[in-house]
C-alpha cells in the first residue's frame, strides 16, 4: 500500500550494505536504521502503521550470516519510533534460491508462496521493513500473505532502493 526507502542502491550505499548483510557488520543497522526513521517520520501521518515486522530468512542463510539483517533493521528502527515490533509474523514455507543474479520473472517465481502468515494481522496496519528494494517480488509475496490474513494495510520501508528513493504513497 506503500513503499519508500532512505537511500539509492549504489556506489558506497551499496557496498554498505554488502558489508552488512554479507560481511558481518550489524553494527551497521544503527546508522542504517536512523536513517529510516527519518523516512517514516515523513510518511507516519499518511501510513499510520501500528507494527513493524521484517521478512524472514531462511534458516540456513540466518546460521551463515549470523542474524537477520531485517530483523536487525527492524528492531532497531522499532527501538527509534516507539512501534511495537511483532516477530516472527511470518515464517518461510520453503528455501528459496538467491534472488541476486535472477530477473524480476525468475525473482517472482522463486518466491511465489514461499511465506507463510503466523500470526493474526486482521485490522492491523504492518510497515514490512527489508534492507533493500529491487524488483519488490520478495516484498510483495510477505505483503500478499499478510493482507490475505486480514492486514488493513501494508507498507514497505528499506534502507535502499534500486532506482529511485521516492516511494509510491
């Protein structure tokens, strides 16, 4: 129902945020998250979110890396703004391939029922938090699962996105 994110996806952003999801930086998430709350702060009269949730990772990628780096995201922007954070809302159905060398059509394909909804969102307004935003195939498959439970409305926010920075609303 909405999507914005702080910065592009290029240049130093970009190594940035390889170095956190890839390097073992979550220190990183402090500045990243700050970052974000700026973001929210200009859209939380329009989206009115009442919870933050993060995209799951799956298990074998979680134990390589060493945590979730939206969930990371997530509780440290949770910790800024004064939302409650819900974890755990939703879960992987299935491991998925990496979505980095794949196309938007092969991304959608990948992903397709691979979430599952574990928790009750009927009424809610859930901002979805992830590190970055390309193609919104993996995004949009969380934000189908929770509004086919009964979300009021979902929207996204990500410390990067491909192209440009301005969200959709």
């Amino acid at each position: 129902d909405g999507a914005a994110a702080a910065l592009c996806y290029r240049g130093r952003v970009k190594e940035a945020l390889h170095r956190f999801k890839f390097g073992g930086r979550p220190q990183y998430a402090a500045w990243f998250a700050a970052e974000m709350a700026a973001v929210l702060a200009a859209q939380l009269d329009r989206w009115q979110p009442t919870c933050i949730t993060y995209l799951p990772l799956g298990f074998l990628r979680a134990r390589e890396r060493g945590y979730n780096q939206a969930e990371t995201l997530a509780r440290g922007l949770a910790g800024q703004c004064g939302l409650p954070i819900e974890t755990k809302l939703l879960t992987r159905a299935r491991r998925t391939r990496s979505n980095a060398s794949l196309d938007h059509s092969d991304r959608m394909s990948n992903v397709q029922g691979a979430f599952v909804l574990r928790g009750d969102v009927r009424g809610r307004r859930i901002l979805l938090i992830d590190d970055v935003l390309t193609t919104g195939s993996t995004v949009s498959q969380c934000a189908g699962a929770l509004r086919a439970g009964g979300a009021a409305w979902v929207g996204v926010l990500t410390y990067a996105r491909a192209g440009s920075v301005y969200g959709d609303g």
